[in-house]
C-alpha cells in the first residue's frame, strides 16, 4: 500500500453557472444588468481572456485534488460540473473532432481548407489530435453547429484529391477507437399550435429529446405555422418519445400531446462503437452482408481501389 499523501482539504469546486437554461446560448450563463466581480471574471473565462484579451486558458480555476488509493493504485476524482468547467476553460465548448478514414492532408493544408471550403465565418483552431484524427476549436456556436449539420465532408487538397472527413462532436469520454455516441439531428413537432412557436417553449418541448441548439429560419421568421423544427444534440442510444406531453394550467387542466417527428438520426452500432449503421447493418456481426472484393485488388491511402 503507498503512503498516503498529506494535501489540504480541498472545496468542492461546484458553480451553478455551468449547466445553462434551454433558452440560453449553449455554454453562456444568463447575465443580468447587475452583476458581480466574479460572476465578471466568470463571463471572462467564457470568452476566453481575462478581459484585455489574454488567453486564461492556463489559469489554475481548477485546484489540485487531493488523492485517493484504489488496491494501492493512486486515483483522481473529478465530477461532471468540473469536466464541463475543464472544457471551457480549454476553450472545448464547440469543439468537433474531424475523423478522417482513407488518408489525410498535411495539417498545416487542413488548417487552409478546411475554414475556406466549410465555410467557418469565426476563428477555427485545428491540430492533431491521434492518428486519423483532428481536433477542431470553433469560436463560434455557429460555426460548430454548422459544422456538424452534415455526416461528411470532401476536403479538396492541393495534389487534387478530396479526402473524405466525417465531423464527431468531442466530449471529456472521447475515445479515438471508439465513436462518440452524441450527434446533432433535426427534430419537427408538426402538430403544435402557432402560440407555442417562442423559443423558449419549443427548446422546452426539445429538451425531452436532448440538447436543443437552434431554430430552423422559417421557425423562426415565423413563415410555415404548420411545423416548428428546431436543431437538438442527442445520445444515439438513448430511447426517443414519440410525443411529449403539453399541460396549460387553468379552470378546465387540459392536457394535450404533441407529436414529435425526427428527420434524419444517425444509426449507432453498439458492437462496432462507430456511428452510420446499427446491428442489424453490422458487417462483424453479419458477415454475410460484405460485398466480396475482386482478387488483387486492395484500397490505397486514399481510399481508392486499386490492383
């Protein structure tokens, strides 16, 4: 058994301003007119500077722990608030790891063409994260969304290939041999009157669903009254509601449900941990289903067949 060692007793480091409302900006507390110096120097690490523009990513907001021993194996504990905390401090809040499969371009190239042929409108950090893996820090909650709103992308590269790269929202549980199991979908509620089209009321009916982000253009300018579709993050393995249930509180009580209808969710395949197919489509569980490839022919680097 290792000695103990003798740290301090530390505080929790617990903060009620992690986890946001639905109805607020993902990863930025409400702030009101009034507001204190810590709660200042809290919107400061949000933004990523101290408020003269100095990167605090490096500022020690989170204390050493004190250290536990499991069969004389020394262990670090840390909570859900603290990771989440992490994650912002390490600017990580809108983060998406670009996964690519049959070759990739040098990184300083990706660094080029990735905001010019995505489209990114703010800033875009990108470094390598493992092997076929890169790691994506948007400064803007658009860029990321944005970012994930298809399953795939064709970089273009400067010895005329486009490598394919399929983005994956990154958590603290990334794992690069295993897919994450969170992803973005469009979700509808086709069936909900006109009065509940505010934001605050569609992000509440989402929030059975998952995490929402963001309203569609013609919910929100108020031009198809017949549908509301609104951007939610999700967990794949979770078990979807088909309708959430809408209580308005009066004499009568009435209590009504709404349908809610998904467009597109991501299969996940629990025996491979990738996304893009489930067990049933699982080629390892069923190798039946492998389309036979002719003799002597193999792939290249770029995910070209050849002789």
């Amino acid at each position: 058994m290792l000695p103990d060692c003798s740290f301090p007793i530390l505080k929790p480091t617990r903060s009620n301003l992690i986890n946001p409302k639905p109805s607020d900006p993902i990863g930025f507390p409400t702030i009101g007119k009034e507001s204190s110096p810590i709660l200042g120097q809290y919107i400061d690490i949000l933004k990523g500077n101290n408020g003269t523009g100095t990167n605090v990513s490096t500022s020690s907001t989170i204390l050493i722990k004190k250290l536990c021993y499991n069969e004389g194996i020394p262990r670090v504990v840390w909570t859900e608030e603290e990771l989440d905390r992490m994650n912002i401090i390490e600017n990580l809040q809108y983060t998406v790891v670009g996964k690519f499969s049959y070759g990739w371009p040098e990184i300083e190239e990706l660094r080029i063409q990735i905001p010019k042929q995505c489209n990114v409108k703010g800033d875009c950090k990108i470094d390598l994260l493992r092997n076929r893996h890169i790691l994506m820090r948007f400064s803007r909650q658009e860029d990321f969304i944005n970012m994930m709103s298809k399953p795939n992308y064709y970089i273009l590269a400067k010895d005329g290939y486009s490598y394919m790269m399929r983005p994956l929202i990154y958590d603290a549980k990334f794992n690069v041999k295993e897919e994450i199991t969170q992803a973005m979908t469009w979700i509808s509620f086709p069936d909900l009157k006109p009065t509940f089209f505010v934001k605050d009321s569609i992000f509440s009916l989402a929030s059975a669903v998952g995490k929402p982000l963001q309203l569609d253009t013609a919910t929100i300018n108020k031009t198809r009254p017949s549908c509301a579709r609104v951007k939610v993050q999700v967990n794949l393995l979770a078990d979807f509601p088909k309708y959430v249930e809408l209580e308005v509180v009066n004499v009568e009580n009435k209590t009504s449900r709404v349908e809610k209808a998904n467009d597109m969710v991501p299969k996940y395949c629990k025996q491979c941990k990738l996304q893009g197919h489930d067990e049933i489509e699982c080629r390892v569980l069923h190798p039946e289903l492998r389309k036979p490839m002719q003799e002597g022919t193999r792939m290249n680097r770029r995910g070209k067949m050849c002789n």
